[in-house]
C-alpha cells in the first residue's frame, strides 16, 4: 500500500482546465518496484511486426521479465499515455527497422 501511496501522482491542471475535464492521475513507479518492467508496442498491426513482438515477449519471459504487450488499434501515442498512467517504466517500439536489423527502440517513461 505505501508503494502505491508513494508512487501516485496528479499532474498540474493546464491554465485552460475545465471543470469536468478527466483528472490526470498517474503512477511513477521505480524500475526496481514497478509491477510491470515494459510494455511491447508494436507500431501498427502487421503481420510481420506482430510476429516480432510475439518473439520478443518470449524472450523477456524467458529473462523473467514481466511486460505486456499493447497491440491496439489505437495511435502509439495514446499507448505511450495508457502505459504512462499505470507506471511502466520502459517502453519497447517494435517497428519496421526491427523486421530489418531486429532493433528496437527502448524509452524510459518518467
């Protein structure tokens, strides 16, 4: 409960708020506590991008590693927030360089 306690947090209203506008609660959680350690987001839904998340989810599963995967329909960006709320700290981008080279983009969410 403290860990939670601790890692919610409320971002400042901007100057135009509205009252009934959706609060902007989050979490901030530290790599070392966070429930989740990454997020999968491939970067539209393809087959071959599909095929490499699914590889790279059971590669981190195989390092013990909890992530998910995020493969809505809905933009990066919104994926990005979504994460952000629930205090993921890493974010894994699986995009089309990955098909090439199998990079990836990895970001640190704070």
């Amino acid at each position: 409960y403290c860990m939670f306690e601790h890692a919610f947090k409320e971002r400042e209203r901007p100057a135009d708020y509205k009252k009934g506008d959706s609060e902007r609660h989050y979490c901030d959680f530290s790599p070392l506590v966070a429930p989740l350690k990454c997020v999968v987001l491939p970067l539209i839904n393809h087959a071959g991008l599909n095929a490499k998340t699914a590889e790279l989810k059971k590669a981190l599963v195989r390092a013990g590693v909890s992530s998910k995967v995020d493969d809505t329909g809905v933009s990066v960006g919104k994926r990005y927030a979504r994460t952000d709320e629930c205090g993921i700290p890493f974010a894994i981008t699986v995009d089309f360089t990955t098909i090439e080279d199998n990079s990836v983009t990895v970001r640190i969410l704070d």
